[in-house]
C-alpha cells in the first residue's frame, strides 16, 4: 500500500506542460529572425578597395619621371622607360604596361578623372555611389625616425 501512495505523489510531465514548454519555444524562436536582424551589420570593403587603389598608383607615381593624360587615361612615364597606363574600361580601372595586359585594379567604378597639379596628380573615383578624392605625388614619403641617447 505504501508503494501506491509514492507512486501517487509523484507528478509526471502532463500534456498540459507539454503545450505550455512547446509555447514557450514558438515564442523564443519567433523573435530569432528579428534578433538576427539585429546583429547582422554590413561591412563596406569599397573603402578598402579604393585606399588599396590609390596605394597601388602611388607606388608607381612615386617611380615615375613624368605624368601625362590623354583620352581619359592616366600615362606615368617610368624611368626604366615603361609607359604605365590607367584606365577606365567598362567597369574596371586597369593598369598596362606599354599598352600590355590588363591589371584589374578596381572594380564597379562609375567613373574615374586625373588633374595634374604640380608634382603630382589629383584623382577622383566614384564607386558605388560615393566619391573619393586623393592627391598623389611623385616625391616619395620620407619618415624621419630621431633616437635619443640617455646620457
């Protein structure tokens, strides 16, 4: 008799308190789009790709004796005597070498000017919607380091 009434006292999972946790669960998984939403950011590379450009043409400017435009192009005349040219084609900003190949440098461009100033070029790109402008210029970048002596 004593092992009817333990058996009595115990309380199982009941089909009520199954519809109650599966309830609950619907609730929590109904506010997962909402929270994904939420932690989803979108990184823009575009000003990656376009500082990656402009450092790419500086490399060049800097080794360049002479800068030219002509028929929407940008030409470095290098030292070695190559003649560098940018240009715009079809979406693409590609880089020839004496009207050789084609190095792909940007990609999606709307549209992409050179203005020579002195001692270097003024160059403007629009990709996906937003302008960057970025002054180049043919004297190399020169860092001074000064180390002290404790004495």
């Amino acid at each position: 008799m004593q092992k009817n009434n333990n058996a009595m006292k115990q309380a199982g999972f009941t089909m009520l308190n199954m519809l109650f946790a599966f309830a609950v669960f619907l609730l929590l998984i109904s506010f997962f789009p909402l929270v994904m939403k939420v932690m989803q950011t979108k990184v823009s590379t575009t000003s990656f790709k376009v500082d990656l450009f402009f450092e790419q043409i500086q490399n060049d400017i800097v080794q360049a004796k002479g800068i030219s435009i002509s028929d929407d192009s940008l030409y470095l005349n290098m030292e070695n005597g190559n003649r560098i040219r940018y240009q715009k084609y079809n979406m693409n900003v590609r880089r020839q070498v004496n009207e050789v190949g084609n190095e792909i440098l940007l990609q999606n461009v709307d549209n992409i000017q050179y203005e020579i100033v002195p001692n270097g070029v003024v160059i403007s790109v629009d990709v996906a919607k937003k302008i960057a402008k970025k002054r180049l210029s043919m004297a190399p970048i020169i860092f001074f380091v000064i180390y002290f002596r404790g004495g």
